[in-house]
C-alpha cells in the first residue's frame, strides 16, 4: 500500500451506526483483531483486554446498561440500534493498574486514553479497508458496575469503550475537515488563527 492508498483509507473512514444484520467473517475479524494487537501503546504496555461479543442477549443487556446509564432512568423504552444489530460488540478493557505503573510526573489517565484511542483507530482502519464499518461507544462511568458484573470483569479493568462492527446499512455520509492552515502552526502558535469559538 502507498500513501495515497492508505490516505483513501482514512478519508474514508466514517462513524456507522447504523448496520446490516450480516455476519462478518471469522477470518475478517481475525484481521481487525489483528490490527488492534499491533496498536502503540505508551511503554508499549499494552493495557487492553478485548471481549468479543456476538451473544444477542448479552448486546441486549449492554444496551439496556448504556440506556440506562445515559437516560438516568432505571427502566428504558428503547434501546439503542447501534449494540443490537451489529453482529459483533467489541469491549474494550484497560487495565488500570498499569496506568500506576508510569512515573508520576506523567497522567496515568492521559497515557492509558491515548493507548486506548490508538488501538481503536488502528481498528478503525482495517474495518474500513474491509468495506466493513465501526463505531464507538464511549461507555458512562455510571455503567461500569453493570458492565463489569454482566462480562465478569475484575475491578481492576474499566471499559471506557464497546465498539460496534458490521456492515453498514446506509451510505457513508460526507464530512467536512478545517484546512490545513486553520490549525497548523510553525513555530509558535499564531492567536490570530485560532477559532473564535469551539
């Protein structure tokens, strides 16, 4: 692959939510999982534990979790699309004592966010190179209980993300980026460019 191949990739790549009841390949998920495994990490510690899921109820129960972490609602109506139809869930364990394991003048937060961030994204692109689609799910400290009761995960592991794979049902939508100019600075940092407001 060149760099415009691998840049065709990246321009690409959307946030699906919506997906198509297919099954993915064995074989196509081994890629993906693949690509997560080869992720930078920060000391190359590594920090993740993947649960694949692909049990209905148990996306059932995920979703109920997230509803009601999000709606503050003990009983929910509806349930998100985006954990019942994809064929896979993906949780994404960090492990949370190897964040207090880098010297203290570092953010442990900062260090194991930016592993997880680099894992998804190296997923991401692989889903995408495949035709497949993928989207995040940034998992509520209010579900973290629930979740970990519902996947038996140890206190020690959090899951800041349970990402969704599949194929995608609708078209990938266009997207806009700033320019180059807007955000790139030489040197120092030119005020003048910085947006009025976010």
């Amino acid at each position: 692959m060149d760099i415009d191949e691998l840049m065709e990739v990246i321009r690409k790549r959307r946030n699906i939510t919506k997906f198509k009841n297919d099954s993915v390949e064995e074989e196509d998920l081994k890629k993906i999982l693949e690509a997560a495994r080869w992720a930078p990490s920060s000391g190359n510690t590594q920090p993740w534990e993947l649960i694949v899921i692909r049990d209905s109820d148990v996306k059932r129960e995920i979703a109920k979790i997230y509803a009601r972490a999000i709606s503050g609602l003990d009983e929910v109506k509806e349930l998100p699309d985006r954990y019942l139809d994809p064929p896979i869930l993906i949780a994404i364990c960090v492990d949370k004592r190897i964040g207090e394991k880098f010297p203290d003048f570092f953010s442990e937060e900062f260090l194991l966010n930016a592993s997880t961030g680099t894992l998804i994204q190296n997923m991401w692109l692989a889903v995408t190179s495949m035709g497949l689609g993928m989207s995040m799910g940034s998992q509520p400290i209010s579900a973290q209980d629930e979740l970990r009761e519902l996947l038996e995960i140890p206190e020690y592991l959090w899951v800041p993300e349970i990402v969704q794979i599949g194929y995608p049902k609708t078209e990938r939508t266009k997207t806009e980026r700033r320019e180059l100019q807007e955000f790139v600075h030489d040197e120092n940092l030119d005020e003048s460019k910085l947006r009025k407001e976010p």
